[in-house]
C-alpha cells in the first residue's frame, strides 16, 4: 500500500485543511481496508471540524455533514481538473 500526500512546512501540515484527510484515510485503510470511505471522511470531519463552542448539534451535524459531501465528491472533483 502507498500513500501520496502533499505535506510541506505550512502551518498546518499539509497546505490545506482537506489534504489532511488523505493521510488520515490512508491510515485507517491501512489498518483495515474494508471500511467504507464516507465513513473515514466522517470519522476524520467530525475529530477535526470539533468544538467544544459550538452553539448547537445540528449547526455541528450540518458543518460535519457538508465537508463529508465535499469529501465525498473529492474524486470527481479531481478528475475534472486534471483532464
């Protein structure tokens, strides 16, 4: 198995917040490459989009649900760039 990622000297690692979770999903693949991949994308949105300030579950559910679409669609999206 072989992980590509784009780490580099930004603040946050990677040079985008999305980035990260290539690598925390090559990880969990890794460790069990049955698991589903919106699956991932949840378990990583939900540690990384937390906070203890939120002002209600379903503004937190609403931002979690929004970036797993956006992760969801990653692959489309990429596609259509690099053609």
């Amino acid at each position: 198995m072989a992980c590509i990622s784009n780490f580099g000297r930004w603040q946050n690692v990677t040079g985008h917040v999305f980035a990260a979770s290539s690598a925390y999903g090559c990880g969990r693949l890794a460790w069990d490459p049955t698991q589903d991949a919106s699956e991932i994308h949840r378990e990583w949105t939900a540690m990384t989009f937390s906070s203890p300030l939120a002002s209600a579950a379903a503004d937190r559910s609403k931002v979690i649900d929004t970036v797993v679409s956006i992760l969801d669609q990653g692959w489309t999206t990429y596609g259509g760039y690099t053609r």
